[in-house]
C-alpha cells in the first residue's frame, strides 16, 4: 500500500512569497515541505530587478552573514523621462544609500531564489522542486487538505496549504479564490535582457566609484512609444538588465511585438551607449499583476491562504513586488504556527493573516494605490504627452538666447496646451494626484 | 454615428511613423540564450478549436507572445512551437477567444532561467 505523506504545513512555488512561508514555519518546529515545479528553485523566476533589504532582515536577521548574491547596492536612483531624441533626468544619487548592508541591491533571481531556499532548507523545511501541484485536495465540506502533485504517488496532505503560485495562479483560481483571470487591461507583459559587460565599464558609463555602488533607473515616455508602461535599466556586477513593460491589452490593441519594442528602446540614441560592446546573455519575459487592492483575490478559506503575485500583491508604481511577497509569505507563515498552537484551520482564524496584512506596509500601500492602475487605464496619453513635453520645455529653456524671458514662459504655456486641451491638463493632474493619495 | 468610448477603451491608433521606428528582430537570436529543459512528449500549449483561431479577426497572439510561440502557415493555420514558451501566461489571458489551453510543463521541463 502506498504511504500517506502528511507534513504540519504545505508550500507551493519557491518564490520569494513560498520560501519565506517555508523559512518561518520550518524554524519553529513545523514539519514543512515546500514544492516547486523548476528545475531547481528560481529557474521559473525572473524579474527586474531591485529587492530591498527590509523584508530580508525581517525573515533573516542575520541574513548579511550569510552572503546573500547581491549585484550591486542602489547608490543613485531615479527616472529618465525620454522623449525621440532626448532625455531629462531626475534621478538621486546620495552618500546616504552607502551603508552596509544597504536598502536596497539588484539581483538576478535564479541565482537568489536558491540561496534563499537553501536558508529554508537549513531552517528545517524539505524542498522539492521538479514537481508541480496539479491540483488542491479538499474534504467533502471544501476545506483544504493537501495539494496532488505530477510525482506517482504524489499526494501530499496538511492541515494549512500555503499557496505561493506566482501571477499565473491556476490553483487560486480552482479554489475559487479569485473568479478567473484578471483581463488585459490589469497585467503588464515584461521583457528583458541580461546584457554582460566588464565592471570597469559599466562604473564608467553611470559614473559609479566601484562594486560598492550601483543604479537603478525607471525610464517613461518614448522607451514605451508613449503608451502606459516603464523601461528600465540597472547595473548589476557585471552586467546590465535592460527591459520594458506595458500593459498586456496595449500590446494586444496596437499589435506590438514585445521584443521589437524593447529593440527599438536599446536603439535609442541616449540609451544605446550604456549597452556599447556588451554580450546579450539571456532575454526572457514575466507578467506583473497590476490587480490593484479592489480585485484581490480572498487570501485565506479553510485550510489555505494565498501570498504574492497569486494574490495580485504589487506595488507597480513603486516597482515593488518581492519585497511584498517576502512579508506576506512570513506572515502567512506566522498565522499557520499560531492555527497549529489553537489546532484551529478555519477560514475565521487563518483570516488574521489578511489583519497582520492591512496592518504592514503589504496592504496599506496597495491601499493607498487603489486607483493608480485605472489611472493609467483611463489615461493612456499621460506618459508620452508629458515626457515630450519636458523635452521640448527643456530645449526651449537652456536654448533661448536673445528671447525676453517672459516670453519664452509663454512659449512653453503654449506648448502644452497645444497638446491637449488645458482642461485635459487640468483633469490629468487632478486624476494623477487622486491616485497617489488613495 | 457617435461611437462611446468605454473605459479603458481610449485607445488612439499608434502612428504609421511612430510603428515604422520598429525594428525587425528575428526572434531566434533571442531565445537562443534561454534554457529549456523541453519535455517533448508533453505539449503545455495547445489550441483549444483550430476553427476558432479561423474566426478571430486580429490574431493578437501572433504579436503579443514574447517568444513567437505561434505562427500562421501557409492556410493560416496557427502553428504552436511550445518549445520555446517560456511560461509568461500572456496567451491565456490575452486570447480575446478564450481559445488557448494553457498547462504547466511537467514538473522539471519547460525554461530554467540561468540569471532571471
Ligand atoms: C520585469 C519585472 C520586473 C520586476 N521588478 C521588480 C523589482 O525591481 N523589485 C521587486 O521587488 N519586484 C519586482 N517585480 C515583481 C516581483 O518579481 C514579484 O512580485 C515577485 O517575484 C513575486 O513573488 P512570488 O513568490 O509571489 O511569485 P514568484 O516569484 O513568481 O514565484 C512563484 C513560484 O511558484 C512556482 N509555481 C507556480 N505554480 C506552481 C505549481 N502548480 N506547482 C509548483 N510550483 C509552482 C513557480 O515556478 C515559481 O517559482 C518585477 C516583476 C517583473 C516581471
Ligand atoms: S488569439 Fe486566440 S483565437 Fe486568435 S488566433 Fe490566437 S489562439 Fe486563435
Ligand atoms: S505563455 Fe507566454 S511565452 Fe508561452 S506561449 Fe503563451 S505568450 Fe508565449
């Protein structure tokens, strides 16, 4: 007769979300297995990709001792606003950001999500990658009560799943958590390439001292064509990760081919010299789920509760997701010790889970930010118009010799309202604001 | 006749010029540098009705699919090289049809980043 295998705890996806649900339960005595379907943990994992160091110490106080593979603190940061031929750039270079370990590092995830996982794995939690959940098990009342996996014999039971399945959350959906798929219009489609490129360069051309400084840049405007999305460009050790993002529905509307876009922005004249020479060594492409905090899946029924990208929790504006992730993994993670103290799984207990959510950064931010995915919605014209607009404020401004400067103020009054209507104007910035504030 | 414009329909049509800035890329040279572990008794990406694919007007999927897993041949029938997938879920919620059935790859197969 085939054996049962029955552990204190389950985890699907070896994200920053599972593996930090994996960690905190393992450490405190839970008997937790954790599974993911690549190849080894972080092969399906892909990002930008800054992560921050707060949601890290949070889980790992010690984690600096235990040599995270960090590419480069983020000493400068900021936004290039890029117009056809032209750039303005705010961005905050600061001493303030040189300390160790610092706030923030960029990082290439298959290489972090294993040493992360090996953390899990030494705190006590059996992983198992190769393998994927098929399906969520539930007992005739519908409580949750183990996953079924593509391994033969591979039904594993627990009395808490923790379903950390990433933005394509099929499981999520089974259970009914969440309807169906969210539309077009609030996933973004990501592409990037890793471009290698000796260290000494890469100081040079963004004007860093050495290994111990970095640069994350958000680039808006003509790197997306003018529709709603963000490029980027960051420094890693060796290397560069250049991408952009836009709005699935976008891509689908005007028939874009991602990689032509991304092409096109690496051909840009002010972008093309910080690629220079450099050897493309991978390309690849995620989505982001832009679900908002309104059409948040339910995160916890009988038995089971979602964390990260499975529950739509990112903070596009801020492009900030594993960090979210990391915090709501550990407090899904803390909610499942406590279930196993009271011997108590039920919908009502796990819900503290979502209490200690509202209660972080995780919910309120996505609170705060509610409306800022309809905001892009409603105003696809935001970025191009306005990153133009800046470009042509700037040319006219540091050009205008000989013209009374009263005039030239005028000028660039006039030049925006050419563009759209005043009230336009008027509305966007009203709209802009109301989403910021929440 | 006055069309409405819905919300999150506001759409205007991209340029002639602005899409003639694009470049080609043949998407080979991209996918080369990923690794796949390709199961090849399992496809993961199947068509649902090949005759739905024949009443779909716009075939976004030929475009939007950051790999070119789909393609047309000669009939126009819409071939899909799910060797190459690399498992964004962009097909599944981007056919306006419904029409693609989306599966993870066996547990091992499919693409393993090296950087990510
Ligand atoms: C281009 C891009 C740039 C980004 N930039 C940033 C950034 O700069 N900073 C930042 O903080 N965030 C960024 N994000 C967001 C961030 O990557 C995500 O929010 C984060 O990875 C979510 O973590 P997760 O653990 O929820 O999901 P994931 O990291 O997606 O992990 C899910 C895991 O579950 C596994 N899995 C799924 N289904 C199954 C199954 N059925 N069985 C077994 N295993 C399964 C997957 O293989 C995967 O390993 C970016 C995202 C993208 C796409
Ligand atoms: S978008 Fe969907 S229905 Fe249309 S051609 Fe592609 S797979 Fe077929
Ligand atoms: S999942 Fe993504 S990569 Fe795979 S076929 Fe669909 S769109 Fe292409």
């Amino acid at each position: 007769m085939a054996t049962k295998h029955t552990f204190d705890a389950i985890v699907v996806g070896g994200g920053p979300a599972g593996t930090a649900a994996a960690l905190t339960m393992a450490r405190s005595g839970l008997k937790t297995i954790l599974i993911e379907r690549g190849n080894f943990v972080g092969a399906k994992n892909f990002f930008g990709g800054v992560m921050y160091t707060h949601a890290i110490a949070d889980l790992l106080p010690d984690f600096w001792e235990r040599t995270p593979p960090f590419e480069r603190p983020l000493t400068e940061q900021g936004y290039w606003m890029l117009a056809p031929d032209s750039v303005v750039r705010m961005t905050h270079k600061s001493e303030h950001y040189k300390h160790e370990p610092a706030d923030a590092y960029t990082v290439l995830r298959a290489q972090f999500d294993p040493w992360l996982a090996e953390q899990a794995s030494k705190a006590g939690a059996l992983v198992v990658t190769r393998t994927a959940v098929l399906r969520v098990l539930q007992d005739s009342k519908g409580k949750v009560i183990g996953v079924r996996t593509d391994r033969p014999d591979g039904d594993v039971y627990a009395p808490i799943v923790i379903i950390a399945e990433g933005v394509n959350n099929l499981l999520t959906q089974r259970l009914g958590l969440i309807k169906n798929d969210l539309p077009p219009r609030f996933v973004a489609l990501a592409v990037k390439e890793y471009i290698s490129l000796p260290a000494k360069d890469i100081q040079a051309r963004f004007g860093l001292t050495g290994a111990n400084e970095g640069a994350a840049i958000d680039i808006f405007g003509d790197a997306t064509m003018g529709l709603p999305g963000t490029a980027f460009l960051y420094t890693d050790k060796a290397g560069i990760s250049i991408g952009v993002g836009m709005l699935l529905d976008e891509f689908i509307q005007h028939k874009l081919r991602p990689y032509e876009v991304l092409a096109r922005f690496k051909n840009h004249p002010v972008i093309q010299p910080y690629l220079e020479g450099g050897k493309p060594f991978e390309y690849g492409a995620h989505l982001i789920p832009e679900t908002g905090y309104d059409r948040m899946p339910k995160l916890a029924a009988d038995g089971v509760m979602v964390a990260g990208d499975a529950a739509g929790m990112v903070d596009a504006l801020h492009r900030e997701g594993t960090n979210l992730a990391m915090t709501a993994g550990r407090m899904a993670g803390l909610t499942a010790i406590k279930a196993h103290q009271a011997g108590d799984f039920s919908a009502t207990f796990l819900n503290q889970y979502r209490q200690d959510l509202e209660n972080s950064f995780v919910l309120k931010d996505m609170k705060q930010y509610r409306r800022m995915t309809d905001f892009l919605d409603t105003t696809p014209h935001f970025m191009g118009t306005y990153a133009n607009f800046l470009n042509d404020v700037a040319l006219r401004y540091f050009t205008a010799h000989g013209i009374p400067k009263r005039d030239m103020e005028r000028q660039i009054v006039g030049m925006l309202q050419e563009r759209r209507s005043f009230f336009g104007v008027a509305q966007d910035m009203v709209k802009l604001l109301r989403a910021m504030r929440g | 006749m006055k069309l409405k414009k819905k919300k999150g329909q506001s759409h205007e049509p991209l340029s002639p010029e602005l899409r003639a800035t694009l470049p080609k890329v043949n998407i080979n040279d991209l996918v080369v540098s990923i690794k796949y572990y390709v199961d090849e008794d399992f496809a993961h990406i199947q068509i649902r009705d090949h005759s739905v694919c024949t009443r779909c007007a716009t075939k976004p999927c030929l475009d939007f699919c950051p790999v070119q897993v789909f393609t047309a041949d000669a009939q126009g029938k819409i071939m899909v090289g799910y060797q190459a997938c690399v498992e964004c879920g962009s097909c599944r919620i981007g056919c306006p049809l419904k029409n693609v059935d989306w599966q993870l790859p066996r547990g091992g197969h499919g693409v393993a980043y090296k950087f990510g």
